[in-house]
C-alpha cells in the first residue's frame, strides 16, 4: 500500500494502528462513552473497532508526524 499524503500539510504519513481492550469508539463532545456496563455507548458513537475472542479492539490509522494529525477510515 503506497503511504498516504496528509490533507492538512501535504506530507507523507505513517501507517500504524489504533487499539483498545474492548471497544473503541469515537463519541460527540458533550455525550459519555461510559454506561453501566462495560460495552455501553452513547447512541451517537462510531464504532472503530472491537475485540474478538480475547484479542485487542484495532484500527488502521494513519498518522502525519508533521501536523500531529490522526486519520481513521470507518469500514461499513
């Protein structure tokens, strides 16, 4: 896969991953991502990832070492 090229400053990014233990997902500001249980969401949130069976929640990321910035596709 050819490296992506940040759309904020133009230069190459590095590819690498995201990872949690159970859920990672992205919530509104204002809104909580914590809930009773351990999988509770906000009903806004994106689901990035999850684990299955005992192996960590990941997602490819790409990230500009130049601007700081992280970009994430979502799939489906």
């Amino acid at each position: 896969m050819t490296a992506r090229i940040c759309p904020y400053c133009n230069e190459k990014m590095q590819r690498g991953y995201i990872s949690a233990q159970n859920r990672l997902c992205w919530t509104p500001e204002g809104e909580t991502d914590r809930g009773s249980t351990l999988w509770s969401k906000s009903p806004n949130s994106i689901v990035l990832a999850e684990y299955y069976l005992l192996a960590a929640a990941k997602v490819d990321a790409d990230y500009c070492e130049s601007c700081g910035k992280i970009i994430i596709d979502i799939s489906g």
